[in-house]
C-alpha cells in the first residue's frame, strides 16, 4: 500500500478522534450543568471583560477563517454568574459565527443591561438559518446541516449547552436569522440569580 494512502487514513482516524473528543467533551458539560443553580459557582462578573477575552481566544480561528471579531459594549456590565459556565456557553455561540461564517466576514458582540438583565448579543454575516430549523436548534445533537456541521466539526450539542445554561440561570436564549445574510443569537441572563432577587 502506498506511503500516501496511509498518510490518508492516519489522517482520518486522528480527525474521528477528535471529532469523539469534542463530543464527550460536551457531554461532560452538560451532565455539569444537570445541577440546581445552588450548584453553581457564583461570582460578581465583569460580562465585559469575560467577553474580550473568548473573544483573544478565539482570534486565531476567526483569523484562519478571515472573519472579523467586533466587541461592542457602552459601559460596564456586571452580573452575578457562574464565570467558567457562561464562558463555555457564549464561546459555543462565536465559534458557530466564526464557522458558519463566510470569508471576509464579521461577528459582532454586544454587551448591555436592561431591566436587570445582562444582554447579549451574538451577530453574524453568515449562512443564515430557515426558519423552520427554530424550533429545533437547541435540542441535543440537532443539526441544520449535518454534513456541512461534520465537516467543521460540529457536534451538535453546542446550543443545547447554552439553552441549558440560561434556563438554570432564570434566562432565555433567542434566534433571529435569515438566509445567505446571517444570525443573531441573544442571551438574557438576570444581573442577579432569581432567589437574590
């Protein structure tokens, strides 16, 4: 057999693993989160902060992908969190903006408060969603394009894992989004966990 060919399936089987890793990598998560909120490790969290650095993370991917990352906050906001959590849940939405993504392309990140709620804002120009996958996203292994999600290495638990999020926090995450132009994600999260308030 040609030296080639085997190149070919090491190659392969190193992106199954891989492929593997991240899956149970995810799941691990969400078997973290099947806790109550008194489970969580709160802290007074600067979301801003937090923010800018998934997003110094996540510039190598974005670079490769020549996307723009764009963090636009107007002043600081503050809310009581689990810091480890939520920066898995919001780096799971900008790294879906970065990959379903097209070249030359941006992803805009917005921080804010409104009625004691930290918003945010994930907004990409990308492929879009039809509407008919809505109701659907954040169920566990879901998948609007199963082949396009494999071959960057989706899998399929990532917005499940931000859903679940912020319902344990007494938020709500959202989904606008139109084809060929892009997505908007937007999670609310109280500035405070519902038994402080």
């Amino acid at each position: 057999v040609p030296a080639e060919l085997y190149r070919e399936f090491m190659e392969d089987i190193a992106s199954e693993i891989e492929r593997e890793n991240k899956i149970i990598n995810d799941l691990l998560s969400l078997v973290k989160m099947d806790k109550s909120a008194s489970d969580l490790n709160i802290t007074s969290v600067n979301i801003n902060e937090m923010l800018d650095l998934i997003l110094k993370r996540l510039k190598p991917i974005a670079e490769k992908q020549h996307v723009d990352l764009v963090l636009e906050s107007f002043r600081p906001v503050t809310a009581e969190i689990d810091e480890v959590k939520l920066t898995l849940a919001i780096t799971n939405l900008v790294e879906n903006a970065i990959k379903y993504n097209k070249p030359n392309g941006s992803v805009k990140i917005t921080a804010e408060e409104s009625r004691q709620m930290a918003v945010i804002r994930i907004q990409d120009t990308g492929i879009g969603i039809e509407e008919e996958h809505f109701n659907r996203l954040f169920e566990r292994f879901y998948r609007v394009d199963t082949s396009r999600s494999r071959a960057i290495g989706g899998t399929g638990l990532g917005l499940s894992i931000v859903k679940h999020l912020a319902v344990l926090y007494g938020g709500e995450v959202s989904v606008e989004s139109t084809p060929g132009v892009g997505t908007t994600f937007t999670v609310r999260l109280p500035l405070l966990l519902p038994e402080k308030t």
